[in-house]
C-alpha cells in the first residue's frame, strides 16, 4: 500500500527525533570528555577546539532542527497545499519558523566547516609537524574557530535577509532563498570542497605515518623482525571514519540539492540518517580508545564503559596518538643510525689498530 503524504511526514518527524535526541547524546559525550581532560590539563590543543566547535553545531542543527521539528512550524501551515491537513505536531508561528531556518543553516554551517577544519588540523600537526603553540597564532585560531562561526552567521542571515523561511514539506523550516538553483549548487559545491579537503588530509596523514613505519623495516629486519604496519592500519581506519561520517550525513542530501524527488521511502530514510551526525562524530572519537580496551582483553560493556568514562591521557585521539608514535619512529631511527654509525667507526678503529699492530 503506497504512503500518503501525512504518514510520510508523521514517520519523518518521529524519525528525526529519535535519531536526533541519539546525536545529542554523542555530542554530550565528546564534550564531557573534552572538559575532563581540561580540568585534569587546565589547556586544549587546537584540535580539542575545533571538535568543541563542530559538537556545537552539532547540538544546535540536532535540537532546534531535528528534535524541535515541525513544532516550530506554523500551526495554520498546509501540508503541500493540501487545506485539511496540517504538518504533524506543527505548533508554531511564521517567527518561529523563520528562526528554525536561521538556526538550522548557522548550526549546519558551524559543525560541517568544523569537520572539515579538523581534518586539516590533524594534516598540520601530523604532516607538517606543526605544534599546538604553532596553531595558537591568530591567522590560525581565525581560521580554525573564527572562520566556521562567521561563515554560519553570514550564510544563514543572508537567507533571512531574503525573504521569509517557509516550510516545504519534511519536518522543518527554511529561508525561502535557499530553494533557489544557485544556492542549491552552492551547496553542493560546499560539500564536495569538504570531501576533497577531507579525503586528501586522511591520504596524505595516511600515506605520511606509512613512509615513517617503512623507514623502520630495515633497522627490523636487521634484528631479524619483520615490516609492521600497525600504526599505518589505525591512522588509515581512522581517516576513513572521519571521510565515511561527513559523506553519511551529507552525501543522501545531493539528490534534493541536483532538484530529483527520490520517493517517500527515501525521504524518510533521509530523515532518520541526517540527524546521526553528532552520533557518528562521538564513534570515530570514542573508537581508538574502545579499541584499546578491546585488545587489552576487556569485554564489549567493559570497554564502552572504560572508553566513555575514562579521561584520555593515553594520547588516543588521532592527532596525539600518531604525532608520538612518528616521534617515537623518528628517534628510533637517529638512535640506530647513530649506533650503526658508532659501530662502524669502532670496527674502522680496530682494523687500523690490527693493521698497526702487524
């Protein structure tokens, strides 16, 4: 039996909720854990900041979007022009429905440009070894957490300034303006500038902790151990985490920006993954940590429990983790070259004395 419109949008909005009430739980997390580690430090690295900024967004898109829903939607609004019915648990007014759509576009706005500013502050601290005292000059904390709040407010005020937020269907208001083809491909074009800078951060992250564990395999081999590549496994699992939870939650909204109506089964699928967000933000951030435990021989409960209430001083998160690990590789190798080198000069010794002594 084929939907009507009204059980559409009644499963849409349900759907949103409650996936929506699971992203604010995720945020909550990762911001309990970000304070922990502040009071037990009295400091954050610059990448500690920005996954604050980015759970904010987060928060706001997850609550006043997705949760609030069609309760900030005009009580007298028809649901797609249809005058006797009205949008599920729609209880609002025009002004409440215009700031759902500021909200929703500055909150959005705020935790994609976050995401995307995190990837490439993990490039810069990894990659190209900068330090935390490094990403604490101006022309980086304006761009790392400066940047995403005025980008949010400038593009959702302008929609504002536009014309009136309207609702068209699904559990939420926005600005008019953003219906429009220009801002639709704008849009998109956003998401695909977050894909790519994300993509080639997580490669060349990758590719970087590979060639530091490849330099390490001669100095192995000679004390008769084998290649490990260890490390390059976690950061690449990691990498692809991040790149696979900014493409869940944006990637099903591309046929709606290209103006192509999937169907209603699609729209409520939409509906119940858009809001996952902060959700899969807390699994890629809480993930290293679970693993640890996992391997240390904990069970499943034992480890999410240790991993969500244990402060992280053991340097789990990506770009702590791998900046060690490839200091770690780095003073391996000078410590052997230098021992070799020692040797060698000894053996060289011993030689001109026997030549010597002959």
């Amino acid at each position: 039996m084929a939907l009507t419109e009204y059980t559409v949008t009644v499963c849409e909005v349900i759907g949103a909720k409650f996936t929506s009430i699971l992203s604010i739980a995720g945020s909550f997390l990762i911001l309990r854990d970000i304070r922990r580690r502040y009071k037990l430090k009295k400091s954050l690295p610059m990448n500690s900041k920005i996954i604050v900024s980015m759970c904010l967004g987060d928060l706001g898109t997850s609550l006043f979007t997705h949760f609030l829903g069609t309760w900030m939607v005009p009580a007298d609004q028809t649901l797609y022009d249809n005058i006797d019915t009205v949008p599920y648990l729609a209880a609002g007014t025009q002004g409440t429905c215009n700031a759902q759509g500021w909200l929703f576009w500055f909150f959005l706005m705020l935790g994609g440009w976050s995401n995307i500013l995190l990837a490439l502050c993990y490039y810069l601290m990894n990659v190209k070894e900068m330090t935390d005292s490094d990403l604490e000059q101006l022309k980086w904390k304006a761009l790392f957490l400066g940047f995403p709040f005025l980008w949010g407010f400038c593009f959702s005020t302008s929609g504002v300034l536009m014309g009136p937020a309207i609702y068209n269907g699904g559990w939420f208001c926005e600005p008019s303006l953003f219906h429009h083809p220009a801002f639709m491909y704008f849009t998109l074009g956003i998401m695909l500038l977050g894909f790519t800078t994300i993509l080639w951060c997580m490669v060349r992250l990758g590719w970087h902790t590979y060639r530091a564990e490849k330099g390490m395999d001669h100095f192995r081999q000679a004390v008769g151990g084998d290649a490990d590549r260890t490390r390059t496994i976690q950061v690449s699992k990691q990498g692809l985490a991040y790149i696979v939870v900014f493409q869940v939650t944006f990637l099903p909204n591309v046929p709606y920006l290209l103006g192509v109506l999937p169907g209603n089964g699609y729209d409520i699928f939409y509906a119940c993954v858009f809001p996952l967000q902060g959700l899969l933000n807390a699994i890629v951030h809480f993930r290293p940590r679970y693993a640890t435990e996992r391997r240390a021989g904990k069970s499943r409960m034992v480890a999410l429990t240790t991993a969500l209430n244990t402060a992280d001083l053991s340097m789990t998160d990506l770009s702590l983790r791998m900046s060690s690990a490839i200091s770690v590789l780095r003073t391996s190798v000078i410590r052997r070259s230098s021992q070799t080198s020692v040797a060698s000069v000894s053996m060289q010794v011993g030689t001109q004395t026997n030549v010597t002594e002959v």
